[in-house]
C-alpha cells in the first residue's frame, strides 16, 4: 500500500511501470509522445509554442499532425539560441557557436555500451556517455570526459538510433564467447551530464522504435523549462542528489542554489514518473550533507528507490580539499546506511 497518496505514488512497486515496459506490457513513454499527435505549426514563435505545449501536457489533447515528440524536439531546439537548459542559464547563442559554461556545441559522445554496473534493476542498461557538463565536481571520477567536451566523437542522431535498434533487438556479441545474447533493457543518458544535449536526444528517439525504458541520468540542475520538455520523454530519472546545504554545493561543485533547484526537481519528477535517487556519501559530509538529503528524501519522495552509495574516492582535484583526500571510511557508510534505515528508506539492493 502506498504511504503517501499526495505523491501521486500509485503502487507499492516504484518501478511498476518500468517492468510493465520491460515486460511489453506498456509502451515507453517517448513512443507515446511519438504517436500522439498535437495542433501546432512547428513554424510559430517561441512562446507560442511553449504555451501551446505547456497546455497540451496538462489538458491531455490529441487532436492535429504534428507529433508531441517533434513539438518538444523543436522547442528544445531553440533553446540552443539562448540556452536555459540548466540553471547556469548562460544565454549562450550555442547553434551559432558559442558556448556557455559546460562548453556543449555539438554533442559528442565519449562512449555507449551496454553498462553492468548500474543498479540491478537497470542492467544491463545501453548507457550513452556524453562528454561535457554543468557541474564541476572537483571528485569527478568521470572528469577526463565531464571537464572537457572536445573529448569523444560526434556521432548523427541517425546513427546513434540504429544503434539502440541494434542492442536493444538484435544484439548478439560481447558473451559471445558463451553463445549468450544481451539486450539492453533500457537507454541510459548521461555524462557528465545528459542536460546540454536535450536536443540531441530527442532527435534521436525520434528515429527509435525501440520499446526501451529511458533513464535521465543526471545531477538535476535542469531549469523548469527543461522538465517539462523532459516529461512525457522520460520513463525514470536516475538521479544524483549529492548535497545538504549549499555551500557545500558551491564548494565542490561550483553551483548556486543547489538545494532548492534540487528539491523543486525531485519533486517534479516524481509527479512525472517513476524514479531513483543516488546519494553519493562524501567523507565527513555525514551531517551537513548525508543526513539533510536523505531526510528529505523520506518526508518528500515517498516510495521512491534510494541508492546510498560508498565507492567514494578521491579523483580528479579531491586531494586538494583536506576532508576529500581519503576514501569514505566502512564506519562513515555504516553510519548513512544506518541513517537511510531509521528513515524507512527503501534502499536498491
Ligand atoms: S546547458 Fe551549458 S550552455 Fe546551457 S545553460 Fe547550462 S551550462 Fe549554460
């Protein structure tokens, strides 16, 4: 039974949706965007489109020829002439070549294989890398590709989807050696951040058909505009909600506003849909940071699946910062599993 119907938490299971695609039981979301059709000249201005869109996710409408997924395609488009993507809110002319804070001009994708490490129930999960980021977390474990956005290749949206046919149908290699076939269960985009790219990716499951789950794999700091492009997109954020205050978000990260930001997005994705929320326990981040997170967590997203993780160590320009120079010590994660466990948490495996 549900703990909390104000959440819009409909089942006890918080992935049921997410099986019933895996099981072909429902479809992805991004599909039935890709079906529904909505009333709009894709040729009108900005605001009109916003307020049209914005009006068509509420009332619920099918009416017209223009499919939902092109509507959102084409205003996440434009934002790349005055990007917004993210709370930075750079205003970077980036479709004419300037490039804002994370550096994004055209995406490039530093790699995309189907990942084993994730979450048990994600795996095994087609993760799309792409290089470039919002944040600049001086712990990076991914910095060679977050800090530096020349890093990989760039790949068309056309040839990105046929590999997500690919691996999601016909794929048939990498435990080739014991004739087992793997399909990737979901698509997975992420970074560095998957933020900068929302254009590109949504051009890209416009050429799918894949009935995939997708994963939003992200730090959050998305502007609001940018949720709702995302909704109806998105089967499951995977989300990584890292601190308790913000000074310690504008010391390791070099954000502002991080708490708010990330709490007003948690709770809209969680009226989207179905999610996961990561927490990262940094060392001697257990009160200012582990401890606020995760009771927030358990009075705002009820039912939701939490991954309290303890891989910290240090990488990228840690050492420079006394208390992040040393791996999170067994006692320190002991003390936020205990934590998450007092709080009723429901913890991934
Ligand atoms: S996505 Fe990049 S360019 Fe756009 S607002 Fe954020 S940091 Fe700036």
């Amino acid at each position: 039974m549900c703990a909390d119907a104000s959440t819009d938490c409909m089942t006890a299971d918080p992935l049921l949706r997410y099986w019933r695609i895996r099981a072909g039981e429902a479809e992805a979301k991004y599909l039935l965007a890709k079906r529904r059709m909505v009333d709009v000249d894709l040729g009108m201005d900005t605001e009109t489109l916003r307020r049209m869109h914005d009006s068509v996710m509420l009332d619920g409408s099918s009416t017209g020829k223009t499919p939902l997924l092109d509507l959102k395609k084409e205003l996440s488009k434009r934002m790349l002439d005055d990007c917004a993507l993210c709370e930075r809110a750079c205003h970077a002319k980036r479709a004419s070549g300037m490039a804002g804070h994370c550096g994004v001009l055209e995406p490039r994708i530093s790699s995309e294989f189907l990942h084993m490490g994730e979450e048990p129930e994600l795996i095994p999960s087609h993760t799309i890398f792409f290089s470039g980021c919002t944040f600049d977390c001086v712990y990076c474990q991914n910095h060679d590709i977050s800090s530096n956005p020349e890093a990989g290749t760039i790949v068309s949206p056309e040839l990105l989807s046929r590999r997500i046919e690919e691996r999601a149908y016909t794929r048939d290699k990498g435990l080739s050696l014991t004739r087992t076939s793997i399909r990737s269960i979901n698509i997975n985009w992420v970074g560095g951040d998957p933020t900068p790219n929302l254009s590109f990716i949504l051009d890209t499951l416009s050429k799918c058909e894949a009935n995939l789950p997708q994963i939003w794999n992200s730090n959050m700091y998305l502007t609001k505009h940018a949720m709702q492009i995302l909704d109806g997109v998105i089967d499951v954020y995977l989300t990584d909600f890292k601190y308790g205050n913000d000074d310690c978000a504008r010391r390791l990260s070099n954000v502002d506003r991080y708490v708010a930001i990330l709490k007003r997005n948690h709770i809209i994705a969680r009226r989207q849909t179905e999610m996961i929320v990561r927490h990262l326990v940094l060392p001697s981040h257990i009160e200012c940071c582990t401890r606020p997170v995760l009771t927030w967590i358990a009075e705002n997203l009820k039912g939701v699946k939490v991954n309290v993780m303890g891989q910290y160590g240090p990488a990228h320009i840690a050492r420079q910062f006394p208390e992040l120079s040393r791996p999170l010590s067994p006692l320190e994660f002991e003390s936020a599993i205990e934590i998450a466990h007092d709080l009723g948490l429901d913890l991934c495996d």
